[in-house]
C-alpha cells in the first residue's frame, strides 16, 4: 500500500498530497531524459550520413557522363601528342590549350636580322619538347566552336603548358587575359617569335601575313 501525506502550504509553495517514492520515480524520468536526447542526436548524424554517401555514390556513378559532355580530364594523366603548337592529342580525344594562340605550322616570322623562319615550325617543336616531360593532365570546363576541350594542362614537370608557350615566346595570348602578363614579359625579353616581327596567328589565318 502507498503511503500519501499530506503537505502543507510553505512559502510561495502550494500545500499539496505527496505519494511516498514520487521524488525517486522523478529523478529517474530525469536522469533519462538526456541519454534519450543523445540517442535522437545520435540517430540524426547516421541519417545525414547516409544521405551524403548516397549523393557521393550519385555524383561518381555520373562522373563518366559528365567528362563525355563537358570534355573534364581531372585525374586521369596521358601521353600526350602535340598535334601543333597549342593543340594536343590526350587520351584519343584532341585539346585545345585554352588562352593562348601559337603561329600555324605553315606560318613563317622573321628574325631580329629580317630573315625568314618557320616560327610555325618551331613553336610545334616546342610544344612537343614541353609534353615529353611526362604524363598530362588538362582540366577543362568548356568547349571551342570546334568541340574541342579548352583546357589548362600540365606535366609534373611543367606546371601550366600554354603559359609556358607564351613564356618562351611561341604563342600569344588569345581571346583572354590569363596571359597578358607572361607575354609582356616575353615581348620584353625578346623570346621566341618576340626578337623579330610576325603576324599574329589569328591575323595570319585571315591572310594578312604582312609581318611573317
């Protein structure tokens, strides 16, 4: 049998029966309470957890789809063929090095004494010295009005291909301002094409090839 006594008012504390143990059966419901409201948390992280490897397995069973139509080489490294002096051949598929433009194999420039040379010639020779370097990987996000990947590549050796061409005066910048600066230095340095005169390649390619 229960045993209830009676409480008198105290204070600002109502009067009011008490059931012999109540307090106890009150700590216990408490002490429980924050082990069930880690449980709930706990259970919660589990559920966003296999959420995110759910949309990860997503984004990498799609991973093939989205390189066929944005052209995007992340990871894998090739060997590269230099097809002229700023297009590749990687992995079957040709890339276009994005930002720069390089002389067209059957363009001529003239030298600082106003002699003639393949400067075409040469800045594919380039190219093909730059690749030789090791394997290649371009990262691309879009495509030229060929279909061709605009890419940035890079060996292990080399760190960005068509700065390098601009570098050393066998390409110019082209249709972007990633370069300006690393021409600059090559114009005053007088590399490459830079130490006589020629026609820019998308001058040259619309016949006027007054400079090469």
């Amino acid at each position: 049998m229960a045993l209830v006594s009676f409480v008198p008012r105290k204070g600002r504390r109502r009067a009011h029966w008490r059931i012999a143990g109540e307090r106890r059966a009150k700590g216990w419901l408490t002490s429980i309470r924050p082990a069930r409201r880690a449980l709930l948390k706990v259970s919660r992280i589990w559920g966003l957890l296999a959420l995110a490897t759910l949309v990860a397995g997503a984004v990498l069973l799609n991973l093939g789809y989205l390189k066929d139509v944005a052209g995007l080489q992340i990871t894998e490294r090739f060997s590269a063929m230099a097809i002229d002096g700023d297009t590749l051949r990687l992995g079957g598929q040709r890339i276009r090095l994005i930002g720069i433009d390089a002389p067209e194999s059957a363009q001529t420039c003239r030298d600082e004494h106003g002699s003639t040379w393949a400067c075409g010639r040469e800045a594919h020779a380039r190219l093909r010295a730059l690749v030789g370097f090791g394997l290649v990987e371009c990262k691309s996000s879009s495509m030229d009005r060929f279909g061709r990947p605009l890419a940035v590549c890079s060996t292990g050796l080399v760190r960005d291909i068509g700065e390098a061409m601009v570098r050393s005066g066998y390409a110019v910048s082209f249709m972007s301002p990633r370069y300006w600066l690393v021409e600059l230095d090559a114009r005053y340095h007088k590399r490459g094409m830079w130490r006589g005169t020629f026609a820019r390649p998308a001058e040259w390619r619309r016949g006027d090839s007054s400079a090469g």
